[in-house]
C-alpha cells in the first residue's frame, strides 16, 4: 500500500503499477533514476518512460546487466 498524503490517495499494488509503470518494491529505484521534488539528483537522459519500461523488466537498478559493453541506462 502507498498513501499519497497531499491528494489523500491510498493505492495497492495495482494502483501504483498505473500511476508509475513500476511495482511498489521498484519504486525506490525509480526515484533514484528519475528523482522527484525531495531530490537533486537523477540520472540524466532516462525520463519517466524509460525508466517505467526498464523497471518493469529489471525490478531494481542491480539487476540490469550492461550490454555489449555500452549498457542500457
């Protein structure tokens, strides 16, 4: 469950999955990679998309294998 304090929204696995593009326990990983208004740091280049589609895959940052040398991130 994850509670949205400023809209008062309660949301299950379902509705995080919606709202992000990610499970609940992807979601640190997420925030990592794109940042949100507590942070000042992100990951440059890797927008909400990419990083939805690229959790969604690898459900956190260390289980991304790097790719012909270049990676994916």
């Amino acid at each position: 469950m994850q509670l949205d304090r400023m809209r008062g929204i309660l949301r299950d696995e379902a509705g995080v999955i919606v709202k992000w593009g990610v499970r609940p326990e992807s979601i640190p990983d997420y925030l990592a990679v794109v940042g949100d208004s507590a942070m000042v740091f992100r990951i440059t280049g890797m927008g909400v998309e990419r990083a939805s589609l690229t959790l969604s895959q690898y459900p956190h940052l260390e289980d991304i294998r790097r790719i012909g040398g270049t990676g994916i991130l």
